[in-house]
C-alpha cells in the first residue's frame, strides 16, 4: 500500500470494514475500478464485482484489471443487479462529497415536487 497515491489509501480505509471471511464484495458505483483493483490484488481469495452506469469507466476498469481472476466489472443499474440471485458478504459504496451534494439536492428538489 506504500505505493498508492494517497487519495486511493484514504478510500481503502474502507477495507477495515470488510468482515475477515468475506468471500465476495460488490463495489457500487466503482467508476474506474482503481479502488476494485487495489483491494482485489490485496485480498486475493476475496472476489470483486465492480459496478457503474458510466460504460467509459467500466471500460477502464477491465483494461486494467486483466492481471486478475478475483474481479469482474459490469455496467448495471442497482435495481436490477437486486433482482438477481446473488450473495455479497459485504457491499462498498464510496461516493465524492460533490457527487452525494448532487444526489442529495436532486432528492430535496424531487420531494418539492410533490407539495
């Protein structure tokens, strides 16, 4: 970890949180899938689903992660990646401060709508 640049370090604190026998984590909203890679190539015996609506991003993310086994990247909404018949032992979800603002201003105004 040494290595990494130092805002990739700060999100993989997030790998403190990943129960010790996990055996499969999704990552919504994985963008270019460098925080995917980095804690597949850290944990090894886990495997990674990677997923975003951006398919610039998924892209990216399967070019880069070719050297592993333990990952996969899909361009999938959330409703309908629920749908199907899938177990994740633990489910990371790393949002910008801009992007969360955006989320959050969109739900207000929405809400506004209805009265």
């Amino acid at each position: 970890m040494d290595r990494m640049a130092k805002s990739l370090k700060e999100k993989l604190k997030i790998i403190r949180f990943l129960p010790k026998d996990a055996k499969t984590v999704l990552d919504v909203g994985c963008a270019d899938g460098s925080v995917t890679i980095a804690m597949a190539e850290l944990f090894p015996w886990i495997n990674f689903l990677g997923v975003d609506l951006n398919e610039a991003f998924i892209d990216k993310a399967k070019e880069n992660s070719k050297h592993l086994k333990n990952i996969n990247f899909e361009k999938v909404y959330l409703r309908e990646l629920l749908t199907r018949e899938a177990y994740y032992d633990a489910i990371v979800f790393l949002l910008g401060v801009a992007r969360i603002l955006h989320i959050w201003r969109r739900a207000v105004l929405g809400f506004k709508s209805f009265g």
